[in-house]
C-alpha cells in the first residue's frame, strides 16, 4: 500500500530542522492503516503516558493486532465512549465498526508530548504546525482515496491546521465531509459532559454526529 511506504519514510533525521523535538530521544508514532479507508481522524498529539498504557504493549503484532490494541487503549475508544451519549446502540455499533474497520487514524504531531513533568517534550501548536506541514500534508494525500468520505478533527489545533490544508488544497479535499468535534481525551472530558447540560451545544453536537452516522452507513 502506499501510505504504508509513506509512513515508513517519516524518520527523526529528515524532520523540519526548526522541530525541537528532533534531537530529542523520542519516538515517532504511526498507527497502521486499513485495507479501505473511508474516514480519517485526526488528534492532537500522542502523549507520553500512552507508551506504558498501550503503545508498547502492541509493538511486534500484526498490523491487525497492533492498529486495534492502538484504537482499544487510546483516541478511537474515548472518541466511542463519548458519542455513545448521543446515539443508541444500532448506530453506535455501526459507527465502532467503521472506525475500527475502515477508518485511518493520525496525529498533527508525531512525536510523543508530555505536559505534566518533561518541558523539553510539552507540546507547542507552532511545532506540531511545522511537524504537520512536513508529514501530514502529503500522508492527508496518499491516504485520501475515491472512497473516504470524512475527517474526524478532533480539538482546536487540529481543526485550525485542517482549515488552512483544505484551502491549499481543495481539489483534493472538496469532496470530504469535516466534522469537528472536541478532543476526547479525559482532560477534555468538561467540553462533552456541558454539550449535555446546554441545547444549542448539545443540537450542534448531535447534528455532526448525525452526518457522521450517515457517511458510514
């Protein structure tokens, strides 16, 4: 496959020279892709607390094994357990077996960030933009094919970066569908629980999850 050629070139020794991360003993996350991809997601960064609690665990698997161990112990799964409070359970079981059957998963940032304790790794949107700008503009490319439908751009900086790349390049993109959807992640759990709590966040919530569920029917 060819993104899965791509992906094998993204290497620490030809990262953006202005990366600070590039010389630092960290590693490059890549997530194998499926056979079809009929949707992307796009999240921030993977974080440092994630090698011990799955990234690890998964290496020397099949790509099979690994992408899914991946999805079960990170993004994918929160993103489910979040939008399960929106759908019932047919459409929920529709939309997991899409995303863990034909969707490719992916990050602005490809090295690991650690917010809390390493400032030399804490992330910085100005560096994820040179990171993304190298090896996610041309990944976005390869990976986009006749039958991928949507962008998951899960948070701000995502969504900020994905806006400026479909204005770049719009014939590549004019016919994917983005839904922009906060960041799942634990720490960000506050922006879901209050979609719940207010109508017109809860109505625009469920409005994108809804033309979510309709692309992958």
């Amino acid at each position: 496959m060819e993104l899965e050629k791509y992906l094998e070139k993204i290497k620490k020794n030809v990262c953006p020279k202005e990366c600070e991360l590039q010389s630092k003993d960290i590693e490059i996350v890549t997530v194998p892709p499926p056979n079809e991809i009929v949707g992307i997601i796009i999240s921030r960064d993977p974080t440092t607390e994630w090698i011990e609690n799955g990234y690890e665990d998964a290496k020397g698997k099949s790509d099979d094994k690994r992408r899914k161990e991946l999805f079960e112990t990170a993004i994918p799964r929160i993103l489910i357990d979040r939008i399960c409070n929106y759908i019932d359970a047919k459409n929920l079981e529709i939309l997991k077996k899409t995303i863990y059957q034909k969707v490719y998963w992916t990050h602005l940032h490809k090295c690991f960030t650690d917010k809390k304790e390493k400032k030399s790794l804490k992330f910085k949107y100005r560096n994820a933009q040179e990171c993304a700008d190298k090896w996610l503009t041309k990944e976005l490319n390869t990976a986009i094919s006749n039958n991928t439908k949507f962008i998951i751009a899960l948070g701000g900086d995502v969504q900020k970066w994905i806006s400026e790349w479909r204005e770049d390049y719009h014939e590549r993109s004019k016919n994917l569908k983005v839904i922009y959807l906060p960041h799942p992640s634990p720490a960000n759990v506050g922006n879901y629980s209050s979609w719940s709590l207010q109508a017109r966040d809860r109505e625009k919530i469920e409005r994108r999850i809804n033309e979510l569920l309709k692309l992958c029917g």
